[in-house]
C-alpha cells in the first residue's frame, strides 16, 4: 500500500501543514527545510520530504532526485552562515540507527574542529575469511530483486 502524503501523528507532516511552526529555510513543492529544534551544533538543518515516509529506503524516486538535488547548495548555505569548517550529513533510519522521528529525513550538522560532536564511530577490524564476498553477492543479489 503507498504511504499516506499525510500522517496526523508525524510531527514533520504537521510542520509541512503549518499546524506547528518551525525555522523554515527552503520550501519547494517537493521538498522543505528547517532548522532542528535541539541542535547538535547551531545551524544544525532537516531536509524532509513533503510526503510521509518512514526512512529514506521508501523514498520514491523523484523525491530522492530532487532532495539529492538541493543537498549541496543547503549545506554550503549552512557552512557559510555557521562558519562551519566541515559539515556532517546524517540520516538515521529505523530505532536501531537512532531514527526518533519516522518520517525520512537528512540532518545537516555543521562542524568545527574540537566541537562537542563525538565523531567517527568504532570500525571494525575487517571480515573474517569469506564474509566479505558473501555479503557482496547477498547485497547484489538484493539489487537485482
Ligand atoms: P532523528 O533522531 O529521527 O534522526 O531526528 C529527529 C530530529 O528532529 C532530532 O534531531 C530532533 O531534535 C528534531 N525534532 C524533533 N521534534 C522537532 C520539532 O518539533 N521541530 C524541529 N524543528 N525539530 C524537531
Ligand atoms: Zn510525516
């Protein structure tokens, strides 16, 4: 079933509506931007889609082209009026990658060396005999379904 363009329990579809207000920067027929409420860092930005979808692997097409589209110049505006030295783009998806609310969304978190921001993550130490190429032909394989 295709997901409803509206979810009345999403907070993100009730600041598309303007049921409730927000730092709006850019708004396209597809596309809306505003600043996070709780920043990691000020500026911290949210680039959300207009219609509801639960993470960005349920994002038709057009949307993913157009929000791509806008990325680059969002986050230049966000490192010029920061004076950010490097920006994060961030999207969480689903409760055990951190996504709190479930309508896709990108952050753009500007950053400036020694902020607060704990940043990278653990790496592993690499893959153990054939595990490498066995999730390469799983991954692919998942491509072509
Ligand atoms: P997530 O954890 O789902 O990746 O990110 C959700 C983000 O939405 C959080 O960074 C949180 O601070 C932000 N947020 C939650 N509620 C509101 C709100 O009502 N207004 C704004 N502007 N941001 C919000
Ligand atoms: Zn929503």
């Amino acid at each position: 079933m295709a997901a409803p363009a509206f979810e009345p329990h999403c907070i993100f579809c009730k600041i598309i509506a303007g049921e409730i207000p927000a730092a709006k920067l850019l708004e396209t027929d597809l596309a809306v931007a505003f600043l996070d409420i709780n920043p990691v860092n000020p500026g911290h930005a949210l680039l959300v889609p207009k219609t509801h979808h639960s993470t960005l692997a349920e994002l038709p097409d057009p949307y993913a082209a157009h929000l791509g589209e806008l990325l680059p110049r969002l986050c230049r505006a966000v490192v010029a009026a920061t004076r950010a030295e490097g920006f994060n783009l961030v999207v969480n998806n689903g409760r055990a990658a951190g996504q709190t609310v479930d309508h896709g969304h990108w952050h753009i978190i500007p950053r400036l060396r020694g902020d607060s921001v704990h940043w990278p993550w653990p790496h592993g130490r690499g893959y153990a005999d054939d595990e490498l190429a066995q999730l390469q032909a799983r991954i692919q394989s998942a491509l072509g379904a």
